[in-house]
C-alpha cells in the first residue's frame, strides 16, 4: 500500500514539474517571438 | 483530435522555439547570403568555394711546486675583525683542460655555457720552472654594522647585525700539456657512440711528457655575524645577527696530458693534409703511404694537499643578566666547499666537463646540462679518435703515473650555541637554519682514449626556479643497442684487436663525519614556563669510489640527487619517454638514477652511504688483453695512487642555554642540515665510453622539474581550399615543428595521397622520395623549437571516384546546388617521422579533408565543346568571347532609414553564342570613400548562350554605426570565362540611395527568394546572416499565444469545477 502512495505522489510531482516547465516554455516562446517583432519592426531597439 | 490540439497548443511552439534558440549561434556572420532563381537550362547557383588564406716526436718535463692558500672572510658582529684576506695571485696561462667551470650564481642567471675539452691547441712545452704561491682569494665585505657591546644601565639594549659573506677560491693548473696531432678523423655515425673516430697519420708520431708537481693548498674562508653580547641591561634586550655564507671553491689540474687529434685542411686528400715536415719535427716514410705510428708517452708524478676550512657562524651570542624581556635571533648560516682535484689526468682523444653550479639566492630559468652534454658529444665526432690503417696502423699509449693526494676539508655552519641566562623578564632565542655542505672530487690517475665524461655538480642553496634539462637515458644504453655493434666490430675495425692493459695499485682512506645538530638545549630553573623547539636535523654522507677501473667501450649514467630542502616538481621521462614521476620522498631523501652495461672487469664501484668513516684499498687489476701483433692499438697504463680524504661537515642549531630566568623562557632551533659528498675516481681506465656523472644536491627550495630531454616532432596538414572541382588542383600546407627539448635526428615527412590525386609540385626545396602514392621528404635533423613549412600542390584527377561521401549534416549546413551531381570526400594524411624516441607520438599525423565535388553540366559541357569544335574549329581552340549584360535595380527611391532592407535584382544576360564559365557576380558597397562596406560573390556557373539568370535579393542595413547617414552606391559586375580560359566581364552597374538619421547597425541580410516564371527551380538556399525572416517567429508568436491562452481557459475551468463543487 505504502508502495503505491509513493507511485501516485511520484507521479503527481512529475506532473507538476511537466506543468510548471511546459508553462515557462509557452511564456519564454511568447515573450521571445513577440520580442523579436518588435526589433524587425523597429518598435524597440536592442542596445548595442 | 486532442492530439492535433496539444501538438499545435505545446509541441510545435517549443520546437519552433528550440530550434530558433539553436539555428541562432550556428549562424555565420557573412554579409551576404543568397538564394538564386535561375532561368534557362537549370544550372548554376552554388556559393563561391573562395579560395582563403592563404706531429713529431715532443718532449715535454716539467717539475712544479705550488703552495696555493686562499683565505677569505666575512665577518659582522664579535669584534668586529674581519679575518684577512690574504693573496697575491699568479696565474698561470695555461689552456685548462679538463675544463672545471665553476658557476656561482647569487641573484643573476647563472650563464651556463657549454665549454668542452680539450681544445686542440698546439703543444705547449713549459718545461716548468717551479711556479709558487698560487692562490686565490676573494673576499665579499660584510654588510650591516657590528655593536658588539656591554651595556650595563636602565635603558633598553640592542644588537643588530647586518649579513656576511665569504668566498674563498683556489683555481690551480700545473703541468698542463697539449699535442695535436695531424690526423684524419671522421665521426661515427651515432654522436653517442663512444668516440673511436678516425686518424690516419701520414707519418710517425711520439709525443713524450714527463711531469713532477707538488701542490699545497690552503683555502680558508669565514662568516661570521655571531659572537655578540649584552649582559646587565636595565630594560629589555634584543640581539638579533644577520644571515652568513662562506664558501670555498678549489680546483686543482696537476700534470695534464692532452693529445687531440686535429682535422687537416684537405680531409681525404692525404696530399694537404698536414705531414710531419710541415710541423716540423721528424721523418719517417714519406714516400709510403701507410701511417706510420702515433706513440704517445706519458709519466706523471704529483703530489697535492688540500686544506679547507669553511665557518659560516651567526650564532655564539650571549644576552644574560638583562632586567627586562630578552630575545637573542640568529639569522641563517650557509657553510659549502666544493674541492676538485685532477692529479696525473692523460686524455687521448677525449672530452672532459665538469660543471660546477652554486645556486646561491634565486634562480630562475632552465639548466640545461644537456645541451652540454651534446656539446661534448659534438666535440668528440671533430676531435674523436678512430685509428684506420687496418693491419698497418699502430697506435701506443702508455701512461705511468704516481700520484699522491691528501684532502682535510672542514665545513662548519652554526647558528645555535648561545646563551640567555638570569634575566628578569621573559627570554627567547630563535636560532636561524644551519647547512653544511661538501663535494669533493678526486681524479687521480686517469687515462682516458677515445671517451666522453661529463660531471656536472649542481648546488641549489637558495631558491631555483626552472626545469634541469638532462640526457636522456637511452643515449647511455649499450653501443649494440644502438648501432648493432658493440666491443667485436670496434676490435674487427681495427684489424688485430687493441691492446688494453692496465696495472693498477691504489691505496684509498676516506675518513668522512657529517653532523647536524639541532638538540642538546638547556632551559632550567625558569621563573614561568619554559619550552624548547627544535628544528629537523639531517645529514648525510655520500661516498663513491672507483677504484682501479678498466672500462673498455661501456657507457654510464649516473646521477646522484640529495634532497634537503624542498623540492617541488617532477621526473620526466626517466622510465619512459612520456614517463612522469612523482617525487616520493621530497625531502631528506637521496636517490640515484643508474643505467649501465654490464659490470666492467677488474675494480670495483662502492657506494658506501651513510657510513662514516670508510677507508677502501684497491688492488692491481689488469684486463685480459689479446696477444699484440704490433700492428693495431696498444694502450699501456701502469698507475700507483694513495689517496686519503679527511672530511668533517658539522651544521648547529642547537646547544642554547637558557637558564635561572625568572619569567618564560623559550628556546627555538631552525633546520640543520649536512652533507658532505666524496667521489673518488682512482686509477681510473678509460677506451671508448660516455659516462655521465651528475650530483645535484637540493638544499634550498626548487620548484620545477627533472627532465631527460627527447624531442617531440609535430606536423599538421592544411588545405587552402574546402572545396574542389574535380580536375582542378587544390594547394596544401605541411608545417613541421620540433616541440621537444632536444634535437631530432633524421626526420621525414610523409604526406599520402589518395587514389585519384596526383602531386603536382611543392616549394620546399628538400630531397623526395616516392613511393607508391606516399611522398617522402628527408628533413635531417630538427633542433629544438625548430619549425617550418611548405606548400604541396595536389592535383585531383577527373576520374576520381568518391571514397567517402559527405554525411547527412555536412550536406545540411554546407552549400549545395541542384547542379552539384556528385560529391564526396577525400582524405589527405601527412606524417612525421625520426630515429629518436619521442616524447609524444600522438601529434606525428594531420589529416586534411577536402569535399570533391562533380558537376552534372561537365557531361553536358563536354557535348557542347564537342559540338563547338565540329562547328567551328576542328581540332582547335574556339577563342569566341561570351557577352555579359546586366542589369540591377534597388527598390529605394531616395533614402532609407538604418534597420531597413534594400531590395535588389541583379539580372544577368549571356547575349553571346558562346557559353560563359564560372560566372560570378560581384556586389559592393560603397558611400564617398573609396573603401568597400563588403563584396558579396554569387557564383552562377556556367551561363549559357541566351540564359538570363536573375537575383532577388535583400540587404539589410542593421543599426550598429558603421553605416553612417551618407549617400551610398552600389556597384555589381559579372564575371565568366570563355572556353579558351580568358576572363570576360560585364559592365559595371550602379544603384544609388541615401541612408538617413537613425543609429541602427548594417549588417546585410538575404532574403531573396524569388522564382521567375518558367525560370526553373530554386537551387537552393542558405542563411548566413544575424537576423533571421519573421515568419517562424510569428508563428511561434501565434502559437504560444494560444497555448497560453488554452492553458488559461483551463486553470479558470478548473476553478469553476472546485467552486461548484465546494457550493
């Protein structure tokens, strides 16, 4: 039995850590790509 | 469906933005970048493979007596007296051979310079006069002030003496004979092969010596900063001496007898070279051809005496009595005496070194004794010794020698001894380091023909940093080793074997005492607590004797390491040649390194350590000599010796007093160490051997390592070009390098070609073998550090077939054309090989990798060549010039800001009926100076008769500040070849446009993709530039947006669930 709650809060950890990274990929590809627009549109410059 | 949601909602956005993050750094920062469209019959559109980068019968007697006395003394602190100096000096001029080179290095580079004996100097004939009084001595005043004083009152009481050092010298060259004979000599192959060069004497030659000396030396040298007191001191009381160093350095050369053999003018033309006549002495056969004897004789008799006392003292002080708190702190004391004696040395065709190197303070940089030893190995292949002459040659040396050598060599180093009795307040004495050091040498009787010896003796008393560079061990290995000859092809060469007979008698008393003391400390009846430290005490006596010695064609190394101080590094290449030792037992601890045939007959080699107190006796021994038939070689030596060596080294830390005080007392001892070193070499024989003697003893600090030098030769192979058009040649570049520290004998480099590849020529000029399709150029020897390089031309034949094709991801980043029907690629191996061991073998090969590629149009242009020389010319060249015409057009209309893209089109016409060959077009930028912004190169091919080929284009002004707000042009120009190889070009065409305000950077960009009707296909395409097409980045925009969104929407839906249900 002992066995098995530590499979499922295993399980529920992975999962966690799936959501949390999957998230910051989303935001990191969001943030990143609209970035990028707005330097090839000359809305913001990166300094050099 | 769910699965077409989440890949377009989570897998797609992190791919797309995974793969952005990784095409990012891979892309190249060219200028240009390019995607072609091409029109006509579907060629061209391939990025440039640029091309980058780019005698007579001599008598000689001499009788000699020499009292030689040396004194020197340095001395602070006592009263004050400096201890004389006495020495009126004469010097005799007289070529020193042996060599003794004496180094002392106090602050500065020592400056070891390889200085070989003997030099082959005509016959000296002293017929001596009895020269007296030979001494010399140096003496080094003393800094600091003494205050020796007894200052009884209230106030406070101090001594403090500055450093002191002496030097006594004694160099002492007495019956020093030199013959040269005219003689022919060539070398042996192998310079570490014992040196039984070659002479051939035109004529007859004796030469005689007859030598008497008696030497008497007194070498005395003092420094003492000790001996100080303050006794009844009303308030406290410091005595502190400065450090102390005395030294003496004898060297003694006594009856000396040289032959060397001298290389006439006309080696190999017996006619000038030089014949008894011309030297004027004697005759004998000049009208035969064959040599006549070389007869040399000598008769030694000496008698020397060596007197040495070495004080070195910082301590004897006394600060007693004293009503407040009293130190006493004596500084370091150094104590050494390095005495050499040569008593009755006769060398025939030899090399003799020793080095003498006193590391005194600090040192840094390499010691490189075997440069020295190369040296001398370089000397014997001039000045070695073979005798030619086959059955006719006959060559005598016989050698009489008595000699007589009394050696009383005293060394004391003392810092303890003092005293700090009855004070009132606390006491301490601090006693500095004490070292005690003595190498004597005894060379008495010894009769060298035809052999290399080399001592060195390196003293490291102060601080050293840097490598010891010595030879390697596989130089000392047994001749047959080395050349596959060994003692029985020396006697065949010879024609009858020579004679080798020796009569020996010695008797050898050595009587040496080492001491160090850091103990036998008192502090008793202290008022408070008392505590006595005492510092490490070590000595050690090396003794080694050979005694009554007959080598005959045997090489020796031998290297004694005594470490005393510390000694931070390692041992390189002893056991292997990219061997790397670690030093165990890095101080107090003494090692040998031994390589050496098999035991020589007769004597006997003692290493007698640590004892104290040795006495050895030789005996008469003889080598088995073959019967003579009076025509080859004969050396004859019959040698008494009585040799007796009385050595005391004594270092002192300890015996401090330090009683009845009524406060604390303390007592502290510094370090003692003593060593005293004794090599005795007695009626020692000696015929065609190299023997290494070394003795490095450590007692100060050393940081770096012990390295047997092997050299380490190095090649890499370069091609100037990535890319070739098969049936085009392809230049490569071979650089060799010697990164080892020691020369490189017969060195080759091989460079193999492949099948399909043919060597078409190379600028360096050295000898080549072939072999197959390996190319092999003999380099000789490379020294040390030695580099170069040359250039390899290297055809690649049109039938070359592929070997290795180009990989997945070579193709993928790598720039392709549709046109492009075969590519691969071939191997070029370059190799570097020498006789030596190495110390890496790992860096002997390069590779160099070239992609061949084949053109599909070759088949087709080899039809329409065909079809040309039906038509026009039959058989001939067709000299027709293709025509280009082009036309460029931008989109700008007056100006453009920085940060934007220029649009080009570049339209290239062939309006000729001839084809045009590697077609390139070039496109500049320029503002009002004359320089370029960049040239980007598009490379077209061929371009046929009627074929337009257009270019769409983008360049992208990037905001960095080069491009300044200015007036720009742009000027492009087509390129081609005819068929006859002439180089045809377009003309030039401008474009014009403004760039206004903005500080944004220009870096051009590509983005031409463009595809005219019916034009055929895109060819292909690739992405140099720093910014990339927004496209993927709206998508990857657009997709995350709706991930987020979707991954919102659910959140919010799950709370609505958990709100639901909590209601």
């Amino acid at each position: 039995m002992a066995d098995k709650k530590i499979g499922v809060k295993v399980r529920k950890v992975i999962a966690f850590i799936y959501e949390v990274c999957f998230y910051m990929a989303l935001l990191i590809a969001f943030f990143f790509s609209f970035y990028k627009i707005l330097t090839y549109y000359g809305i913001f410059t990166p300094p050099v | 469906m769910i699965l077409k949601k989440k890949f377009f909602t989570k897998f797609l956005p992190i791919f797309l933005s995974l793969l952005l993050a990784l095409v990012n750094p891979l892309a190249v920062p060219l200028i240009y970048a390019q995607e072609i469209a091409d029109v006509g019959v579907g060629e061209t559109a391939s990025a440039d493979p640029s091309a980058s980068p780019t005698p007579p019968p001599t008598e000689t007697t001499e009788t000699t007596a020499v009292d030689g006395s040396s004194s020197a003394g340095g001395v602070t602190g006592g009263n004050s007296e400096d201890v004389s100096s006495q020495s009126p000096s004469v010097t005799p001029e007289i070529t020193p051979s042996p060599t003794v080179d004496t180094i002392n290095s106090g602050g500065s580079s020592p400056e070891v310079t390889p200085s070989v004996s003997p030099s082959p100097l005509p016959t000296v004939d002293n017929a001596g006069d009895p020269v007296e009084n030979l001494s010399l001595g140096t003496t080094e005043p003393a800094e600091g002030e003494a205050q020796p004083t007894i200052i009884p009152g209230t106030g406070d009481s101090a001594i403090d003496t500055g450093n002191a050092d002496s030097l006594a010298t004694i160099d002492t060259q007495v019956n020093d004979n030199q013959a040269v004979i005219p003689g022919q000599m060539s070398s042996s192959t192998d310079p570490c092969v014992p040196p039984v060069g070659e002479t051939e004497c035109p004529n007859g030659v004796t030469i005689e010596n007859n030598n008497f000396s008696d030497v008497a030396d007194i070498a005395s040298s003092s420094a003492l900063s000790g001996g100080n007191s303050i006794t009844g001191s009303g308030g406290d009381a410091a005595l502190t001496t400065g450090e102390t160093v005395a030294g003496a350095n004898v060297n003694n050369q006594v009856n000396t007898n040289l032959v060397a053999f001298e290389e006439p003018a006309g080696i190999g033309n017996s006619a000038e070279a030089a014949t008894i006549e011309d030297l004027g002495i004697g005759s004998s056969n000049p009208e035969s051809n064959e040599p006549g004897p070389v007869v040399v004789d000598n008769q030694n008799q000496g008698f020397l005496v060596n007197n040495l006392v070495v004080v070195s003292d910082s301590g004897q002080n006394q600060a007693s009595e004293n009503f407040g708190i009293t130190t006493v702190a004596t500084g370091d004391a150094l104590a050494y005496a390095n005495l050499v004696n040569f008593l009755n040395t006769n060398l025939v065709g030899s090399n003799f070194g020793i080095y003498l190197i006193n590391l005194m303070d600090n040192f840094e940089g390499d010691i490189n004794l075997d440069q020295i030893w190369q040296a001398i190995a370089k000397q014997a292949e001039k000045e070695g010794m073979k005798i030619v002459g086959d059955k006719n040659g006959f060559f005598l040396v016989t050698n009489d020698n008595q000699a007589e050598i009394k050696n009383n060599v005293n060394v004391l180093a003392n810092t303890g001894v003092n005293q700090a009795n009855a004070n009132g307040g606390q006491t301490l004495v601090n006693t500095g380091d004490a070292i005690a050091l003595a190498n004597v040498l005894n060379f008495a009787n010894l009769n060298l023909v035809g052999t290399n010896f080399f001592f060195p003796i390196v003293n490291i008393m102060g601080s050293f940093k840097g490598n010891l560079l010595l030879p390697r061990p596989e130089k000392f290995l047994p001749a047959e080793t080395l050349v596959g000859t060994g003692n029985t092809q020396f006697f065949t060469e010879q024609g009858s074997a020579p004679v080798f007979e020796n009569n020996n008698s010695a008797g050898v008393k050595s009587n040496v005492n080492t001491a160090a003391t850091s103990g036998d400390n008192q502090a008793n009846n202290s008022g408070g607590s008392a505590g006595i430290t005492t510092g490490d005490a070590v000595s050690r006596t090396n003794i080694n004797s050979l005694v009554n010695y007959q080598v005959l064609n045997s090489n020796w190394f031998f290297l004694t390491v005594n470490v005393f101080g510390d000694w931070l590094g390692k041992i390189l290449g002893w056991t292997a040649p990219d061997s790397e030792e670690e030093v165990n037992n890095p101080s107090g601890g003494s090692f040998d390194f031994k390589l050496s045939q098999p035991k020589p007959t007769g004597g006997s080699l003692e290493e007698i350590n640590p004892e104290i107190g040795v006495e050895a006796t030789g005996e008469t021994g003889s080598t088995p000599s073959p019967a003579n038939d009076g025509q080859g070689a004969m050396v004859l030596n019959d040698n008494q010796a009585e040799i007796e060596s009385r050595i005391n080294v004594s270092a002192n830390t300890g015996s401090n007093q330090a009683n009845d005080n009524q406060q604390d007392t303390e007592i502290k001892t510094g370090k003692a160490k003593a060593l005293a070193n004794l090599f005795d070499f007695i009626n020692a024989n000696f015929w065609g051997s190299n023997w290494f003697f070394g003795l490095i003893n450590i007692l100060g600090g050393w940081q770096g390592n012990m390295v047997f030098t092997y050299p380490d030769v190095t090649t890499s192979l370069v091609g100037s070009s990535q890319r070739v058009q098969v049936g085009d040649s392809a230049q490569y570049t071979v650089y060799y390098q010697n990164k080892g520290l020691d020369e490189a004998q017969n060195v080759t480099l091989e460079v193999d070609l492949p099948e399909g590849l043919h060597y078409s020529g190379d600028n360096s000029g050295l000898p080549l073998t072939v072999n197959g399709q390996i190319y092999r150029w003999i380099l000789g020897s490379l020294a040390p550090g030695k580099e170069g390089s040359f250039v390899v031309t290297v055809g690649f034949d049109n039938d070359l077939s592929p070997t290795e094709p180009i990989s997945f991801w070579s193709r993928l980043f790598a720039v392709h054309a549709a046109e492009i029907a075969e590519e691969f690629r071939v191997v070029l191996a370059a190799s570097i090989d020498t006789s030596d061991q190495e110390s890496n073998t790992s860096n002997n090969q390069s590779f160099a990798i070239t992609d061949v590629y084949k053109l599909a149009s070759e088949t087709n242009q080899t039809t329409v060549e065909d079809n040309h020389h039906q038509i026009v010319e039959e058989g001939g060249i067709d000299h027709r010039q293709p025509i280009l015409e082009l036309s460029v057009w931008n989109n700008i209309n007056t100006f453009i800001y920085p940060g934007d893209t220029i649009r080009f089109e570049i339209i290239v016409k062939n309006i000729s009926d001839v084809p045009s060959y590697d077609t390139v077009v070039t496109h500049a930028l320029y503002n009002s100076v004359p320089e370029d912004f960049g040239i980007g190169e598009f490379y077209l091919g061929t371009v046929n008769p009627g074929e337009r080929v257009v270019l769409r284009f983008g360049m992208y002004l990037m905001n960095n500040g080069i491009l300044k707000p200015s007036h720009y042009r742009t000027v492009s120009q087509a390129f081609g070849y005819a068929r006859d190889d002439s180089e045809v070009l377009s003309e030039r065409v401008l474009t014009y446009f403004e760039i206004r305000l903005k500080e944004l950077i220009p870096v051009f960009r590509v983005e031409a993709k463009e595809k005219e009707e019916d034009s055929g296909e895109v060819l292909g395409n690739f992405y140099c530039g720093i910014e990339e097409d927004l496209l993927p980045y709206l998508l990857v925009f657009l997709l995350s947006s709706l991930g987020l969104i979707e991954k919102s929407r659910r959140a919010l839906a799950v709370k609505k669930k958990i709100r639901n249900k909590t209601k």
